[in-house]
C-alpha cells in the first residue's frame, strides 16, 4: 500500500516556493488556492509559513526578513537555503503551471485518504447502513475538494461577471431554478433557486405536507427529479395523497372508505408512477446524519433536484452535544441549507406553528424563529382559516371559504408577498386562483391579469 506522504511531487513544491519567494505578493492574488496542506515537506512548510506571516507584517516581505522570521521560530532553515529556493525559478511566469500541479496532487492525497478510509470500512464490521453514510460522506468531500481552498472573497468584477453569466444562461434555457406551477413560487419568486433552502410553516393540520407534496409533484412532472423525506407517512400514503390532489379520487375513498373506483385508481398510479420521485431515509430514525445521508445518496443516484424534509421538529437530535433546542434547530437549519448549496438543489424544510396562538400566522410563532429566519432563504407561512376565521389587513375583505394564504415572510431576492389560493378539502388540494372571491357586498378581483397555470 503505498504511503500516503509519497503522493507528491517535491520539485513542484519546491519551484512554487520559490516564486512565492521571489514575488510574496503572489500570496494576496493565489491565497485562495493555497495553504499548509499543499506542501508535503515540513522545511518548505516552514518557508511557506515565514512568507505567510511577514507578508501579513508591516515589514517588507524580503529574504532578510523571512529568514529573521524563521530564525526567531526556530525552524532550522538558513539564509543560504532560502537563496538557493529562491534562484530555483528563473522566473514567477510558470507559477500557475506550478500550482494547478499542487492543488492536483493535494487532491489525489484526499481521494486515496478517502478510498483507504472506505476500504477500512468495508472491511471492517460495519453495517450497511453505516458503510452507505461513510461512502455518501468520502463522495461529499471528494466532490468538495475542488473547492476546499477557496475562501468567501471575490472582488466586485468578478461577482459582476458572475452575474451577467447567470442572465446569460438564463435566457439560453440553462436551469437556475425549479418550476412547482404555483404563482406565489414561480410568478413571484422566479422559481424555486437551486442551491437555496426555503422554510414552509404553519400550524398542524394545515396543509404544509399537502401543499409540499403538490409542489414536488409538479416539479417532477416537469421533468426534474424530486425526493420526499417523510418523518410521519410511508411513501403509499404520500402517493394516496397525491392521487387525491391529482385526480376526482376523494381523500374519504382512500383513507376512510377504502372504495375507490379501483380502474381509475390504477389509471392514476400509472401515470404517477413513470414520474421521478423518490423517498430516501425509509425506516429509519431520522437523525440530521440520517438525513443529509440520505439527501446526498438519492442526489448522487437519481439526479435530484428538490428535497422536501418533513418535519423540522421531528428531527432526532443525538449529538449529545450541550445546546439549546433553539441551538439545535439552528444547527439543523444551516447544515440542510449548506447542503442545499453543495448539491445545487433546492431543499424545502418544513416547520410547526406555535399551536397555542390562533389566526394568521406571522414568523414570530415558529419554533427556534431567529435561528430559522436567519438561516433559510425563504420562509413562506401558509394560514388555512377554520372555525369563524377571517384573513386581515389587505386581505380582510377575501373569503375564507374555500381559499388559503400563503405569505413569504423573507424573500431574500423579493421581499415580502402575500397570495391567496384556492382550497379544495375534499382532496386536500391547493390551487391557484383565477378570481379570488370577496366577502359578501364585494366584487371578486383578478389575483393574475391573464390565464392561471
């Protein structure tokens, strides 16, 4: 088995030291690319830190003071061995050569510390389950060695660069984001952005899953692939729901009469069932680990897109770590968004409504607000009015029959915007309006100037 200190090459680190000596200002153009993992050999690790450190000095980053910096440290290295590191490259031309080489070489040491950690793995008395979350994390890494040395810094051209590229893309038919076929997503936001996490709250018995389940639905109807995470339904009850929602099929036939027209009931399964939705994390306790697990293993196998996690209060925390529940939920909601991020997928985080408060729902009621608000991109409140209940403000002269609200009470992009849709409980359905019907004495009015989707 070869070692892993002897996937290397010495000479490379050697030249690329040695432009760094000659020109230490390479550091503040290539810092990103570079730190004390590139380099192999402790000496030249030791040169790299003296150049480091007296480069971020008021001192001028010469040989004279470089070496001073390695004497005062101790590290052995003398002034004519910095001379001859610093003759070794006739010039910084080559640079770049030399550091896609080191940057190459640190990745092949990831990938073999990845591969040998798999095969202990696999060789060891591992469970499946635990073997699968050890190749799910060696392939987040691997695939995030790439970036493992780039920091949070760009300079404005390069972020307008970015921009115009992205505007590019877009209108060259390049995905950027997921089409759900609700105004409020697609109209008002632009879509569901890949990369991104957004939260959908409201009180138990509302709606949220429904509504989530439509969502996905749609997204893989139009031909990206979807997964559902469920902590409280088994993947037939969320297909029921969505035979409901897309057919004349009641939820009263499925789940209480148990009589359904079984010839239409085939039909619809047939057609659902060619989409590409899947359900990871089966069984299973669902643990952040679990999760995230389980997102990177069905987003490495079938390509998904979108992932809904339902719910964030029933996550299991067994970290044992000492934190707040507030500390918890922050924990879960940045470690779903950073995946978001690292997949380029979208991830919707579903979330409770504080049960003791009634009416409409505003973002001070979630559970764990400041660490959900602070850390999602988007947090959309759905109100579903029961019992003699009435929307408010702009919204108080809309009928609550048959309708619902969904607000988005942060849009990173947007801003704040509320949209009323329509309701049909008999198949637990949310639809967009065409006319949004008013409160008695009062003239319905136009939600979307020309056809609804």
């Amino acid at each position: 088995m070869k070692d892993l200190a002897e996937i290397k090459n010495p000479e490379v680190e050697r030249r690329v030291i040695s432009c760094l000596l000659q020109n230490p200002a390479l550091l503040y153009q290539y810092g990103s690319f570079i730190d004390s993992e590139s380099f192999t050999d402790e000496r030249l690790l030791a040169v790299f830190y003296a150049i480091r450190a007296v480069a971020n000095s008021p001192k001028t980053a010469d040989i004279v003071n470089i070496w001073e910096w390695l004497n005062s440290h101790d590290k052995g290295v003398g002034i004519d061995e910095l001379a001859e590191l610093s003759a070794l490259a006739v010039s910084t031309a080559n640079f770049d050569e030399g550091l896609q080489m080191l940057c190459s070489y640190r990745k092949r040491r990831i990938i073999y510390k990845e591969s040998y950690r798999l095969m202990e793995a696999a060789a060891g008395h591992n469970t499946m389950e635990e073997l699968e979350a050890a190749v799910s994390k060696a392939v987040e890494v691997i695939q995030d060695s790439d970036n493992i040395l780039h920091d949070d810094i760009s300079t404005a051209k390069e972020a307008c660069s970015e921009l115009i590229q992205e505007i590019r893309d877009v209108q060259a038919g390049k995905q950027v984001a997921l089409k759900t076929d609700f105004q409020f997503i697609d109209l008002d936001e632009g879509g569901l952005r890949l990369g991104a996490l957004s939260v959908l709250a409201a009180r138990s018995g509302q709606g949220k899953s429904a509504l989530a389940e439509q969502m996905l639905v749609n997204v893989a109807k139009n031909g990206d692939a979807a997964a559902y995470v469920s902590m409280e339904m088994p993947p037939k009850d969320i297909m029921a729901r969505a035979v409901a929602s897309e057919s004349d099929i009641t939820m009263r036939e499925l789940f209480v009469e148990r009589k359904p027209s079984m010839q239409q009931l085939q039909s619809e399964c047939e057609r659902l069932e060619s989409l590409p939705l899947y359900f990871p994390c089966q069984g299973k306790s669902m643990t952040l680990e679990t999760i995230a697990d389980g997102i990177r293993k069905v987003v490495r196998k079938y390509g998904v897109k979108m992932v809904v996690v339902d719910y964030l209060q029933r996550i299991i925390d067994n970290s044992k770590k000492a934190e707040t529940n507030e500390q918890f939920i922050g924990r879960c909601v940045t470690r779903l968004k950073d995946l978001a991020q690292l997949l380029n997928i979208h991830i919707m985080l579903l979330c409770q409504v504080n049960r003791s408060t009634s009416g409409e729902p505003d973002e001070s009621m979630l559970r764990g607000s400041g660490q959900i608000l602070e850390g999602c991109d988007d947090l959309y409140m759905l109100y579903l009015p029961k019992d003699g209940e009435k929307y408010s403000g702009e919204f108080a002269n809309v009928s609550p029959d048959g309708t619902a609200l969904v607000r988005n009470a942060k849009g990173r992009h947007t801003g704040k915007k509320g949209r009323v849709v329509g309701f049909d409980g008999t198949h637990v359905r949310f639809y967009d309006l065409r006319r949004v019907p008013q409160l008695s004495g009062m003239d319905n009015y136009d939600e979307l100037k020309e056809a609804p989707f």
